[in-house]
C-alpha cells in the first residue's frame, strides 16, 4: 500500500485539534464535566504528539499515526485497529489489553511500554479508495507487522502474536510469559535475556534468532523452526531434582525465620548458595530471611514481596523479574546479581545499623538492573558501582549519598542526586 493511498480519505488534524479531543477524553476518562470519549477514526494523524496523554479506551481504528510521538500515553483497551504506526515512538507507553490487530508497526520504538495482553494478530483493513476516498472502501486480511520494532525491555505478557512478522525486531530483556507466538515470523530477532516462560512457540521461525540467556521455562520449541538460532545460557524449566528439593530447602527457610524471630535461641540462617528456588514458588513472600546467604541461587520470577533480607548474601543471584516490591534490603550483598525487570518499588536498600556508629551499605556492584522498577524506593548510601541501569525507573526514590560511580545514567528515569535525606 502506497503513502497517497494510505491518506486519501482521511482527515488531517492539527496539533492544536487533537490536543482538544484529547483533553475532552481526558475528562470522559477522569468522569469530570465536558468530557466525551475520542474517535479518531480514519484519521491522519502522522508527526503529532501525543505523550503523557490518558487515551484509556479511545478509538483511533485505521487511523494514520506513523511517526507520532506517545511516550508515556495511556492506552489501555484503545483501538489501534489496522493504524499504520510505522517509526512512532511509544517508549514506556501503556497498552493493556490494546488491539493492535493487523496494525503496521515497523521500525516504532516501544521500548518498555506495557503490553500485556495486547492482540497483534491479523485483521481486516478497510483500504480508502485512492480517488474517491472514504465513499468506496475495500477490505484485505494483513497480518501484524512489527519487523524491526524495538520491544526491549517491554511487557508482552499473554500478548496475541499468532502469525505476526517480527524480523529482526529487538525483544532483548523482554517479558513474554504466557504468549502466544505460534506461527510468528520472529527470524533474526532479539530475544536475548527474555523471559519466555510458557510461551507458545508452535510452528514459530526463530531461525537465526538471539535466544541467548533467555528463560524459557515450560517452552516447547520441538515444532519451531531454530535453525541457526542462539541459546547459549537459555534457563529452561527446574530439573526434578530440583522439584523434589523444594520441600528441604523450605525447612531451611523456615529455620532462618525461627532464628530471626528467637533472636538466634532456635533455628539457624539458611545456606541456599547456587540452588534453584524457583520451586518454592511465592513461599518466600514476606518471610524473615536476615543475613540468608543464596549466592548465585536461581530466584527468576520470585515472589519476595516484604521479605527480611538485612544482611542477605545475594551475590550472583538470578533475581530476574523477582518480585521484591517493599522488601528490607538493608546492607544486602547483591554485588553481580541480575536483577533485569525486578520490582523493587518502595523496597529499602538503605545502610543497615551494627551498632554505634557502625553500619554497612547494600552491595550493588557490577549487578545487572535493566528496566528494573525502583519507583518510591530507598536507595540512600547504596553502592551501584558499575551497575547496568538501563531503562531502570527510579522515580520518588530517595537516593541521597548512593553510589553510582561507573554507571551509565543517560537511559536512566527519574533518578534525583540531590534530595537530602
């Protein structure tokens, strides 16, 4: 389909008119007076901006969006039926459960953005005809297109990508658990660092694909074409050995927790170094673990929500997508951990006091942290020393006196050095 056939038809608004529409949803959404919910459909709305906008349910179908700019838009449950978004950028945008059916991506950048349960899949385009426009339209099955779409560190959880081409596209330290791929054309795409944990790959041309580091627990890649394809250091599902180590390993926790709570009279601190805790499922989730040492334990996709983890030894563990919302991690050694798409919001990583005058800092160097979340955390004091901060969002956290020496911070969000504490 060419670019004048792509238009005819279709109303070009301005800036100053969308910004309008926009702001009547806005209060349609917010429920206050004067709102009314957008329809922007079959619209050419190419080279606007609409970032940090609330467009929840809006219907944008078949609409001409290629290069708009949507960092940040909320656009959960919109229709972005058959809209051609080619080059657009929609950087940690939020598309909940969006239809994005038989939508033209190529080339956007969603990087971040939050696409769970998001549907790809093929749909029927009403094409404008080239002369007569809206008046005489005609109808073509197009799949999804998304070849050479940057995914990186985006959420794909349960997304609808059945038959979708995606060449070459960039889904490195994504989240595609649960999703549908079967039949995707995903050749020489970048899935370094996923996490795939049961996605359906039936008949999906991985061919040539990066899949290395990627977690792919519960995948069954036996009718996927991975001619070609990477996987070194691919995380596949616990052994059996693991699975019937589970119950040993959570009398141990038990223990640490009696320890903590008779003040070191009953129990002892677990030794979990280099297990896989994955079995354990989310029976670690607010439990009293002080000083438990889990170096280089395997803990992907962890429940940890406001566990005890003063004094924890996490060195080199595998803390990718561990949910460690609210946790004590007061004087933790976490010091070459991989904590990539972490929850760390309101979690404390603050010095831990020993005594008078004495503390001890939480150990964050040289840990892997891409697109972890650390929203409203204490981060004061904490050492991040050659840390990879990619894409981590640092927002309202308190990081007076922390260490960043080495790091990288011009893809980091919201971190502010200057707040006292």
């Amino acid at each position: 389909m060419d670019a004048a056939q792509n238009l005819s038809g279709r109303r070009r608004l301005s800036q100053a008119e969308l910004d309008m529409i926009v702001s009547a949803h806005e209060k349609f959404v917010t429920g206050k007076q004067g709102g009314r919910r957008a329809s922007l459909r079959f619209m050419n709305l190419s080279g606007l901006d609409m970032s940090f906008k609330n467009l929840i349910d809006a219907d944008l179908s078949a609409s001409v969006l290629e290069g708009c700019r949507m960092v940040r838009t909320k656009l959960d449950r919109a229709s972005l039926f058959g809209c051609d978004l080619r080059k657009a950028d929609l950087r940690q945008a939020s598309l909940v459960r969006a239809d994005l059916r038989g939508a033209c991506l190529r080339g956007a950048n969603l990087g971040q953005a939050n696409l769970t349960q998001a549907d790809f899949r093929e749909g029927q385009i009403a094409i404008p005809h080239p002369r007569k426009g809206l008046d005489t339209l005609r109808h073509e099955m197009r799949t999804g297109e998304a070849d050479e779409v940057n995914f990186s560190g985006a959420t794909l959880d349960g997304s609808q990508f059945s038959g979708v081409s995606a060449f070459k596209a960039d889904f490195s330290d994504c989240s595609l658990r649960g999703a549908n791929l079967s039949g995707a054309n995903l050749k020489e795409a970048n899935l370094s660092g996923a996490i795939l944990d049961g996605a359906d790959v039936k008949g999906t041309n991985l061919e040539g694909a990066n899949l290395s580091g990627a977690v792919m627990a519960g995948v069954d890649t036996s009718t996927a074409r991975v001619v070609g394809a990477h996987m070194t250091g691919c995380l596949t599902g616990s052994t059996s050995e693991a699975m019937g180590k589970a119950q040993e390993l959570h009398q141990r926790v038990l223990a640490n927790q009696q320890w903590c709570i008779t003040g070191g009279k009953e129990g002892h601190v677990a030794r979990l170094d280099g297990e896989d805790l994955r079995p354990l499922g989310d029976r670690l989730k607010g439990m009293r673990l002080t000083a438990m040492s889990a170096k280089g334990a395997c803990m992907v996709g962890l429940d940890l929500t406001g566990a005890q983890l003063q004094g924890a030894n996490l060195q080199n563990a595998d803390l990718r997508a561990a949910i460690l919302r609210g946790a004590d991690l007061r004087g933790a050694r976490l010091s070459g951990a991989n904590l990539t798409k972490a929850d760390l919001r309101q979690a404390c990583l603050a010095p831990l006091p020993l005594g008078p005058g004495r503390q001890t800092e939480t150990q964050l160097n040289a840990a892997r942290m891409r697109y972890v979340m650390a929203q409203v955390a204490d981060l004061r004091s904490a050492v991040f020393d050659g840390a990879d901060l990619r894409g981590a969002d640092f927002s309202g956290a308190r990081a007076h006196r922390a260490s960043f020496r080495d790091c990288d911070l011009t893809q980091v969000h919201d971190l502010d050095l200057s707040a006292p504490d």
